[in-house]
C-alpha cells in the first residue's frame, strides 16, 4: 500500500477527462462512425490480388467509376476490403478488381437496410438497458449518489471508447457493441472494489476526513487493480496485434477500454462521488 493522494490532482484529471470526452464529441459529430453493414447495409467484398496493389491506387479507380459511399482498408493478411453502400453500383467493382490482375474473391456479404435498421435499434437499446441495470444495481448495492458517481465513469468510458472508433475510423458492427458493454462491465467492476473499500473504511476510520478515506482507499486496492488491468491488457494487446483484422478491430475496444476505465474508477467514479457529497454537504448519503 502505497500513500499517494490521488484526489489532490482531481481537477487536472477533470480537466482531461473533460479533454477526452470533448475531443470525442467533436470526432462523433464531425467525423462520425465507420458504420458496418450490420447497421447501414449494402454489400462488402474482400479481396486478395496475386500482383501488389497499391491501396491508393485502389481507391482512385474506384472513385474515378463513380462509387462515393465505400470504404477502403487493407489487412495485415494482405487482402483488401472494400465496403460499399447500400444504393451504389457494386456490380463495378468486380470490373475494377480484374483491371489488377487475378484475384481471389474471399468473401461476399450483403444485408438488406430493413435488417440494419433492426440491428441498430437493437445495439442501442441494448446500451441503454445495460446502463439502467448497473445504475439500479449500484443504487441498490450502496446509495444513488454511488451510482451516479458510476454512471459518470461509464458514461466516460463509452464516449472515450466510441470517439478512439471516430478517430481511427474503425469499423463499428455488432461485435464492437458487445466489447464496449463487456468494457463498461469490466469498468464497473473496477468501480466497485474501490467503492466497496471506501464504505468499508468509513466505519472504520472515524477520525479521518472523507477525502483521506477515500485516497486510502484507492491505495489500498491499488495493487489488485494494477495486477488485474495490467493482465487485461497485455492479453488485449497480443490480440490487437496479432489478432488478425477483425479480432484486432474489437479487441481495439478493450485495449482503449481498459486504460481509460482504470483511470476513471479513481479519477471519475470516486472523485465525482467525493465532490458531489462535498457539495451537497452531505457524508451520511455514503455511509448507511
């Protein structure tokens, strides 16, 4: 246990914190998300050239045959995907792939818009339903003012998370919604530890001041949340690296996840708690 006074730098991680979500934000309305087919529908082809391609050379043939709505990556795996919206004129992409050379067509995929409006519905209210869950499960568990400490640190945990996809203009499909609840569970369980041992402390440890419970707090379950997030992370990021294209784009959200999450559960989570009561003027709202 170490005796580091984490909440003596809350306000410049409020300022951070306010940094991230802001900067996410401004990616989220500017740039929006890479959307899968899951959700906007169309058709995706992926691809592997016998000759190389250059994927700029790739993307200007295809711009110049009139195709707007696609996106354009390359694999590690040295294939190329090419995603095409519903409304274009897909049948010319297989002209413009035999313009370079032979090619082997390893997948074709195509969903209707009937069915990725249902899907995105669906990702959404699933958000939505798992946010109100942990919310009425803390409230239950500790007080409201506990969970709404909660919700703040998952709240900025899932903009983080969504702006890193805006950002990198990662593909965003079903898989990727389910790594940002799995990381908003990972993110509360984090919280909750530390919640766990404040409450703990608070009966206690009469003659100290809440603030000072709650920096003992944070050390005394420092060591379990270095292990554990470190753990997470370093199996996150061999994943990330190594995964291959499509477990790489979800483990993406566990490797941002996992660093933005651990530092909101003392930062966010038991910081805003702290200063929520300090504002309210009320201590005995964290202590039944």
């Amino acid at each position: 246990m170490t005796g580091f006074k984490f909440l003596q730098y809350r306000n410049i991680a409020y300022g951070l914190s306010a940094l991230i979500i802001l900067v996410s934000l401004l990616a989220l309305i500017f740039r929006g998300l890479n959307l899968g087919l899951d959700f906007t529908g169309g058709t995706l082809y992926e691809v592997k050239f016998e000759k190389e391609v250059q994927i700029s050379e790739l993307r200007k043939t295809i711009k110049e045959k009139g195709i707007k709505g696609f996106v354009l990556q390359e694999t590690k795996e040295g294939t190329f995907i090419v995603k095409v919206k519903a409304g274009e004129q897909v049948e010319k992409l297989e002209e413009i792939f035999k313009k370079f050379g032979e090619y082997d067509l390893i997948r074709k995929e195509k969903i209707s818009g009937v069915v990725s409006d249902e899907l995105r519905r669906k990702a959404v209210f699933a958000i939505l339903t798992a946010l109100a869950g942990i919310l009425i499960y803390l409230g239950m568990r500790f007080q409201p003012i506990w969970g709404l400490g909660a919700i703040l640190a998952l709240t900025h945990d899932v903009l983080a998370v969504l702006g890193a996809y805006s950002i990198t203009y990662r593909e965003v499909n079903l898989e990727v919604v389910s790594a940002i609840l799995i990381v908003a569970g990972y993110s509360v369980a984090d919280t909750v530890v530390i919640f766990d041992r404040i409450r703990e402390n608070l009966r206690k440890k009469k003659g100290f001041s809440l603030e000072e419970i709650v920096n003992i707090s944070i050390n005394q379950t420092l060591s379990r949340t270095i292990i554990t997030s470190l753990t997470t992370l370093v199996t996150a990021l061999t994943l990330f690296i190594l995964g291959g294209y499509g477990l790489s784009n979800i483990m993406f959200a566990f490797v941002v996840g996992v660093i933005v999450g651990t530092y909101s559960s003392v930062f966010v989570a038991s910081a805003s708690v702290l200063d929520i009561v300090k504002l309210f003027k009320r201590k005995e709202v964290i202590t039944t």
